[in-house]
C-alpha cells in the first residue's frame, strides 16, 4: 500500500503529489486467512464479494506506518513535505491517493490503481 498526499499548494504550485506512507501486508499481525477463519468461526455466513477490513497496516520503521495519526503521534510531531510544508493532521483542499496492488513471483499482480479523494470544508 503506497499513500501520498498533494496540499493545496502543491496542486496550485503543479507540484506532483509526495509519498508519505509506504506499508506492506506482509506486517499484517493475522493472515488474510485467519482472519476469514476468525470471521467464519463466529458464525457469519461468508459470501462471495464479501470484504474483510485489515484495520492498519502499520511496519517496523517510520515511514511504513499505517497513519498520518501514528505517523505524526498525533499530531505531536508533523511530517515536513519536501516543499516545506507541515502537516499534522489533514486540512482541507489536501488530495490523498491510496495505491494498493500485489506480486508474486509467478503469478499476474494485481491492484486497484490510484484510489483519490480531496478533503472538503465542513458545511
């Protein structure tokens, strides 16, 4: 899973968007199937199309935390962008892209692309 993230700024300065998050299921705590066996176990019916959430998938160092929260302690120490730019928490007008995909010797990847939302303001 890659995650970046374009300020405001950025998108009006045509700066390109910054990786700030790099994470890898291999850090999972539970494999994809013990977390289907777990799911089961309890009873519910699985069906096909179900989606099961990991939560965060965070890694040994820094910059493959799962979160700009545990990324940035909470706010407590924020991320310097290479144009200078702090960020803590998200603000408005900032883009985040997800990109997730998969590989493995062997077989075709697989993935979703590019996956952008913008923050909006509040109404």
């Amino acid at each position: 899973m890659e995650v970046k993230l374009r300020t405001r700024r950025m998108l009006s300065a045509g700066e390109d968007a910054v990786t700030i998050i790099t994470s890898n299921m291999r850090h999972l705590y539970w494999t994809p199937q013990q977390l289907l066996t777990h799911h089961a176990s309890s009873g519910c019916q699985m069906e096909a199309g179900d989606l099961i959430g990991t939560g965060t998938i965070s890694g040994p160092v820094d910059d493959q935390l799962g979160s700009l929260l545990e990324l940035t302690v909470n706010g407590q120490q924020p991320v310097r962008l290479p144009n200078g730019e702090m960020r803590s928490y998200l603000e408005d007008g900032d883009e985040v892209t997800l990109k997730g995909f998969c590989r493995r010797e062997g077989f075709a990847p697989i993935g979703f692309g590019d996956c952008s939302g913008v923050v909006a303001a509040a109404s």
